[in-house]
C-alpha cells in the first residue's frame, strides 16, 4: 500500500512539473474563395498607404481602472486625423475577480481568444489594465505591454509612416449572417519576418455594469468588443510555399466566406484584419484596417 501510494504521489508530481504546452486552435477553419499571388512591375507598384495604429486594451468590466484606459483609446482615435486608428477592447477570461460580469443577466463579454492574447502576445501576468500599440515596444528589449498613459505617446511614433503592405477590403452580402470577404495585399517593401493575417469580429454598443473609481456604473456601454476571431489569436501566414516570400511588387488575393454568430448585432460590429509578425519576440502590427459590417 505504501509503495502504491509513493507511486501515485511521484505521478502527480511529474504531472505538475510538465511543461505548458503551447495553444491549440480549436476554432472551425474558415472557408477559403480566393488565394492567388502576383507580381506588380516595378514602374506598377503603387505608392504605400499610411501605416494602421492597432492600439490593444486588456480590459475587465470588475476592473476600476480599466475605463480609463478605454477612454484614453477612444480619445487617440477619435483625435487620429488621418483615419489609420484601430481599437480593439480585449476582455480576458482571467483574474476572474477583475473580469467576472457584474451583472449575471448581462452579457458576458469575454472570450478565449481574448485570454490567448493576453497571455502569448502581451505576457500580461493577469495585471489589468493592459495593452500596448501595434504589439512594439517603446523602446527595443522593453515589454510591448504598456500602460494606457504611454499609449499616446506610442501612437504618436508611428504617425504618418508608410506601411511596407497595401491592404484593401471589400465585401458581399451573401445572406443575414453571411459575408464574402475579399483582400488585396500589396507589397511596397520587403518584410522583416513573414507576416500573418488575424482576422477579428469587433462589437460596439454593448451595454453591461462597470466597476469604476467612484462605484459601479450600471449605464456602462463597453466599445469595440473582441466577440471573435476567424483565425488563430496570433494569425494564419499570408504566404505559403506556392505564393512565394513577402518582397516588394508581391501581390496576393483572398477571400473568405464569413459567418457572423446570431449573439452579434451586425448593426454594431465591423471585421478588423491586422497583418502582423509572429517571428519570436518581433510580434509587430505592420498593417490593420477596420470594415464596418452596415455602412
């Protein structure tokens, strides 16, 4: 009985000791229209669009601070003159005392994915606030998890730069919650690591209690709500081994029929696709534009 038991305790010693294994995607594959290459001749390539500023906040509705890293958000893109600003409220799963919904009754803004982001982008050691602008730090070997009253000054750095890929987006209404989604990708530089494409569903307009600095406002309405991603968290790679490497005068074309979940207001909600890296600590956001689903 002894040995038994000194067996069973060694087993779930061993056990404890694993190592994490890495995320798996367990979401259904989109279905692909389109995925083509081309390339543009030189005198053809066009001219680089603005570069998109993907400012990311981790956010909880228990958590007291979190509104004003929503309003310091809202207040970059609302002041972005050159309409490049992408904001995307990301509600963990985790800690359960900072994200658990205020009212059961409400919806519950959190998702998986959103958890996903949190942990294996941002690191974010279940601390909210947090978040940071196009996934960069503010100065190389420093985190790319930032607090809100940085973000500003981040944003500023990349305004007016010129994106290395042209990124443009058009849709088909193919029923009440179908779309067809079709993407042009153009290279005007060469990239540093090979780029992936993250495509999110965003919700705004949902209301659900906030806890705050002065109590609990019960009239809260949360903005720009992660409620799903098509791909995995971190991307799928825009490349493969047909269409060739992410150079300047590469050219792509994609599509991909979308289903938008019945618990969406497709009134309120657009599709953000960010073009980012996944090249061990490199995780910039090179690209990103936000499509609204009703114009």
């Amino acid at each position: 009985m002894k040995k038994l038991g000194l067996l069973l305790l060694v087993t779930i010693s061993i056990q404890a000791c694993k190592e994490s294994l890495p995320p798996i995607d367990f979401s259904a594959p989109l279905k692909v229209l389109i995925d083509s290459s081309y390339t543009i001749e030189e005198d053809s390539i066009p001219e680089a669009d603005k570069r998109g500023i993907l400012i990311e906040d981790l956010t909880g509705v228990r958590c007291v601070a979190c509104p004003n890293a929503a309003a310091a958000a809202a207040d970059i893109k609302r002041n972005d003159k050159d309409s490049v600003v992408v904001v995307i409220g990301i509600y963990t799963t985790d800690p359960r005392s900072l994200t658990d919904p205020v009212d059961e009754e409400a919806q519950d803004l959190r998702t998986e994915v959103a958890q996903l982001i949190g942990t294996n982008i941002f690191g974010f050691s279940n601390i909210l606030p947090g978040g940071g602008v196009n996934r960069t730090p503010l100065s190389e070997g420093e985190p790319i998890n930032i607090g809100y009253l940085q973000w500003q000054s981040l944003a500023n750095k990349f305004k007016g730069d010129s994106a290395i890929v042209n990124l443009d987006i058009t849709q088909e209404e193919v029923n009440d919650s179908t779309l067809d989604i079709f993407g042009v990708f153009e290279f005007t530089a060469d990239a540093e690591a090979k780029p992936f494409v993250s495509i999110f569903l965003l919700e705004n307009e949902i209301p659900h209690p906030q806890k705050t600095l002065s109590g609990t406002d019960e009239g809260y309405i949360h903005e720009h709500i992660l409620r799903k991603a098509y791909t995995p968290y971190n991307g799928t790679p825009l490349f493969n081994s047909a269409s060739g490497d992410a150079v300047r005068g590469k050219g792509l074309k994609k599509g991909w029929e979308i289903i938008i979940p019945s618990y969406v207001n497709r009134e309120k909600a657009s599709l953000v696709f960010v073009i980012n890296y996944n090249d061990g600590d490199n995780k910039q956001v090179i690209q990103c534009k936000e499509v609204k689903l009703k114009k």
